[in-house]
C-alpha cells in the first residue's frame, strides 16, 4: 500500500492546486455578476437565485422579474426592498406579504392591494396605517405622504414600527409542517432548528434548502442543500446519499472529505474529479477497495486524535507541523481550544470552543451520528458550524480576473491576488477530472 501519511497536508494542498469555478451559471444569459444563478436572463449582482429576469441584488429569490433589493422572495414583479414575500406585484419595502399588488411599507398583508404601511390585513384595499378609506382619499393621501422624499419615508417606517408593536404576529413562519422547530420552513416534518427550508424530513441544523427539495436524515448541511439524504457537515450540495464533509459537490454517494467532486461514488479526500463511479479513489489516486476501507477507517481516527470535526476545520483549523491554507473569506474563525478536546459523550450541555456560547446535543442528534458513524460529537454550536459552512465561500464582492487556464477575463469572487487557481465556468467543466 502507498504510503498516505499527513493526509491533512495531502489534503491542504491537493485543495490549493485544484482549480475553483470562478462564478457559477447554469443556462443563464447576461448574468456575470453573481454567483450561483441557475436559468436567468440579464441580471446583476444576483446570488443564489433562479428562473430570474432583469434582476438586481436579490437573493436567495426565485422567478422574479423587474426587481431589485429582493432577498428570499419568489414569483414578484415590479418589486423594490421586499424580503419574504410571494406573488407580489408592484410593491416596495415590504416583508412577508403574500398576493398583493401595489403595497408600500407593509408587514405580513394577504391577498391586498392599494395599501400603505400596514400590518397583518388580509383581503384588503384602500388602507393607510391600517385605516379604510375611499378610493379618492387613498390617492389624495398617498400623494401628501410622498413616498419618494426622504422625510416621507422616514414618516412611514415609524409609523408602521408603531403598528408592528399594536399587531398580533405568528409565533413562527411556517406552512404545511409537523413536528418542526425553526422559522421560515415549509412542506416539512420532524425538523430541529431548520431556517428557510423547504421539503425536508427527519433533519437538524438545516439552512436555506429553498429550493425545489431539501434533505432526508440529515444534519448540519447547508446553505444550498438541494436533494440529500443521510448527510452531514455539507455545504452548496446538491442530490447526494451517504455522505459527509462536502463543499460544492453533486451527485454523489458514499463520499467523504470532498470539494468540487461531481457525479461519483466511493471517494475520499478528493478534489475536483468527475464522473468516478465503480472505482475507489483515495486523495484523487486510484485504490483498491481494500486498500480504501482501510485508509478510511486510518484517516478518520487521525482526523478524530487531531481534533478534526468539519470539513472547515481539515482545510483551515490551525495543526503543528501543517502549513495554513489562505483563507477563502476575509474571517477566519478563531479557536479558543486547539487539537481534539477530551470530553464525555455523556455531557449533552457544552461550552462551543469558538464562540464561547452554551450549547445541547439533542436526543435526535445522537441517535444521527451513530447512524452516520460520527465518533467525536460536536464542539461548536450549530450557529459556528453553520458560520463555518459560509466561510468555505469568499464574500459577495465580484472582482475581474483572468481566467487561469484560458486567460479569458473572468469576473469572480476570488480577487487577483487569491492563491488560488481560478478557471471560467468553461474551463472548469473541461478541464475537471
């Protein structure tokens, strides 16, 4: 057998010498600054969005058309500084509303038009400060309030956080669920501490699986987990089985300690490789399926002695004798405690050695990692897991960069002076194992 000793250095640097997609794109047009917009036309500054025309700065929003400002919002038109809202048409700076057309400065309205700063209306028209008036006194008020002047918007927003304080609100945002704890979650059951998530079972620590499917029997993964299934410490993934500590894979199964792998099986400690199935491969080397069961089984309890619980912690987490990757963000995280930390599993109550903060291992997350074959439980609250996650991408901020492979201007996440090798959408899929 090879010899895989210092799989952390293998890994560290097989990472920074594996190229990175620059941006990505799927049957978009005119959408070069963004990242991760999927089947949108002529659309700026866009991030995690799809099915979007003449889009600008929105996020995490679907279908959406002539909007701007826009963050978790889908099927809006005409929209301007709008946050949750659904079917709405010509509305600005509004924040939960679901079928409405014409609102300005509205809170949580349902199937209404024609309304000013109002809260918690359902079938509605003509309302300002939540008061009816005639069509003729809607007008002639709206035009004195003077929705474009800076002092008229000021007027509105402390006239509307006034109502916000008087109004009844929903404990939770949640629709067609059981059995979920969380906010912003739907068509979902037997969730624990699940945000903007759709279409997922049986799951813990899910964030922002907002797209067509979620997760099954999984934990930790997110943002952007699309279609997995027994899943773990998991990031911007998409339809995956039996897997853990993945960043930017898809179609994969029985996959551990991978990042930019996509259509595969039985892969360990792998960057950028495609379409590997009915093979074992082992730092990207081919091995036999002997050899492999082996160096997992090694490598994972090496991970576990040198305190190696994410995916996070294998590319960034500081290790005597291994060299420091640069990092993807502009923040790294700071350990408080180095290496493994020596704890009971007993001692559900921990102290997270990142943020300091108080955390619990629920009875549902045993019971996963044992199913999952996860030995060492978590020493990081799921706020820092889930911060750690984030961190694996650069900040939204697009800079214009050459292409490394065919030199072409690209314009990225990854500034000019990352250490990083950068490759065009083109290049990446040509180019990639």
């Amino acid at each position: 057998m090879k010899d895989y000793t210092n799989f952390i250095e293998s890994f560290r640097k097989l990472y920074l010498n594996s190229p990175q997609c620059g941006s990505w794109a799927r049957a978009s047009e005119n959408c070069d600054y963004g990242d991760i917009t999927t089947v949108s036309k002529d659309c700026y500054m866009c991030f995690n969005s799809g099915n979007c025309r003449d889009a600008y700065f929105c996020e995490d929003s679907r279908e959406m058309k002539d909007c701007s400002d826009c963050a978790f919002c889908e099927g809006c038109e005409l929209c301007y500084e709008c946050t949750d809202c659904d079917s709405c048409y010509s509305c600005d700076y509004c924040q939960d509303c679901t079928n409405c057309n014409d609102l300005h400065f509205c809170y949580d309205l349902r199937r209404c038009k024609n309304c000013i700063g109002c809260v918690g209306l359902r079938d509605k028209e003509f309302y300002i400060f939540n008061k009816k008036y005639s069509e003729k006194e809607y007008r002639e008020k709206e035009n004195k309030l003077d929705l474009e002047n800076k002092s008229g918007i000021q007027f509105i927003k402390e006239k509307v956080q006034e109502l916000e304080k008087e109004v009844p609100r929903m404990f939770v945002h949640q629709h067609d669920t059981t059995k979920c704890t969380g906010d912003y979650i739907y068509h979902s059951k037997n969730c624990h501490m699940c945000f903007d998530t759709r279409h997922t079972e049986d799951s813990l620590y899910i964030t922002q699986a907002n797209l067509d499917m979620g997760t099954r029997d999984s934990c930790d993964c997110g943002p952007i987990p699309t279609g997995m299934d027994l899943c773990y410490d998991v990031s911007y993934a998409h339809y995956l089985f039996n897997s853990k500590h993945l960043y930017w894979c898809g179609n994969l199964k029985d996959c551990q300690w991978c990042i930019n792998c996509l259509e595969g099986e039985n892969l360990f400690g792998c960057n950028f490789l495609h379409k590997k199935y009915k093979k074992f491969y082992f730092l990207n080397e081919e091995v036999s399926k002997k050899e492999f069961n082996q160096l997992c089984e090694k490598t994972n309890k090496e991970l576990e002695e040198k305190g190696i619980y994410t995916l996070y912690d294998l590319l960034f987490k500081p290790i005597e004798g291994v060299f420091d990757l640069p990092e993807t963000s502009t923040e790294r995280m700071k350990y408080k405690v180095s290496g493994r930390v020596e704890i009971s599993d007993d001692k559900k109550e921990r102290e997270c050695v990142i943020c300091g903060g108080d955390f619990k291992i629920v009875d549902q997350e045993v019971k996963f990692y044992k199913k999952m074959g996860i030995r060492l439980l978590p020493i990081y609250c799921p706020g820092c897991r889930a911060k750690q996650r984030w961190s694996m991408r650069g900040e939204r901020v697009m800079y214009k960069r050459k292409c490394d492979c065919c030199k072409n201007k690209l314009i990225t996440t990854f500034p000019n002076d990352s250490k990083y090798i950068v490759y065009c959408l083109d290049c990446y899929w040509k180019e990639i194992g």
